[in-house]
C-alpha cells in the first residue's frame, strides 16, 4: 500500500515537472516575440528615415545610420530590445547592422539587420520588411 502512494506522489511530480517546463518554454516564447515585435518596428521606423534621406538627396542612400535625423524616429532609436544597455540612451539604432547598397544592386538586397533573434530580421533595398531563418 505504501509503494502505490509513493508511485502516485512521483505521477504527480512528474505531471507538475512538465507542467512547469512547458509553461517557462510558452512565456519565453512570448517574451520572443515580443522582442522581436519592438525590434520589427524600430527596423521599420528606420527604413522610414532612410527613405526621408533619400528624397532630400536625389535618391542617394547614407553611407551610415548616423547621417540620418534620429530626433523624431522614437520607435527606431530604441534599436534592437536585446542590445539595451550595449549603447547610449537614444542610440539603440547603432544595434542594427547597416550595408549602404550599390546603385545597381536588387531591390531583394538586404540593407538594414538584426541578427540577435531566432529569425534574421532585415529591410530590403526594395523596402521589404523579412524575417529569415
Ligand atoms: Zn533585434
């Protein structure tokens, strides 16, 4: 009588054990994507300001993210959330990876990244918002 108690009691603890285990895999689940959320829209906010570059210079992409005016771009200086704290406040931005783009290249040439994700998230030449695996 005593075993089957003590069967009963490690039955519960191992339902409880996986219960616990899938739970912290869903809310980190949910944490990611959220993450990754933030970071879409500050890439996003980016291409915006990149494409506001463009039209004051005659079509012309910046050599770098730091020619661009970040004052009023508040979802794109956050830059990417998994970079906070790696750079000053206001300059999040600096986290995402920028590749000026050649005159003739495609317009499914990646410019802008964010690698610190499951998924590769980047804007294309094109204006394409992509998440890779
Ligand atoms: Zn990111």
């Amino acid at each position: 009588m005593q075993r089957s108690r003590c069967d009963l009691l490690l039955c519960y603890g191992v339902i409880a054990t996986t219960l616990v285990a899938a739970g912290y895999a869903f809310v980190r689940d949910v944490c990611e994507r959220a993450k990754e959320a933030e970071c879409s829209s500050g890439l996003l906010g980016s291409r915006f300001l990149i494409e506001a570059y463009r039209q004051e210079h005659n079509g012309r992409y910046p050599m770098r993210l730091d020619e661009l005016d970040w004052r009023f771009a508040h979802d794109a200086r956050g830059g990417c959330p998994k970079a906070k704290g790696q750079f000053p406040e206001g300059e999040g931005w600096r986290s995402y990876l920028y590749i000026p783009p050649r005159d003739d290249a495609p317009d499914d040439t990646p410019i802008l990244l964010c690698w610190r994700h499951s998924r590769l998230m980047l804007i294309t030449k094109g204006g394409e918002f992509k998440k890779m695996r």
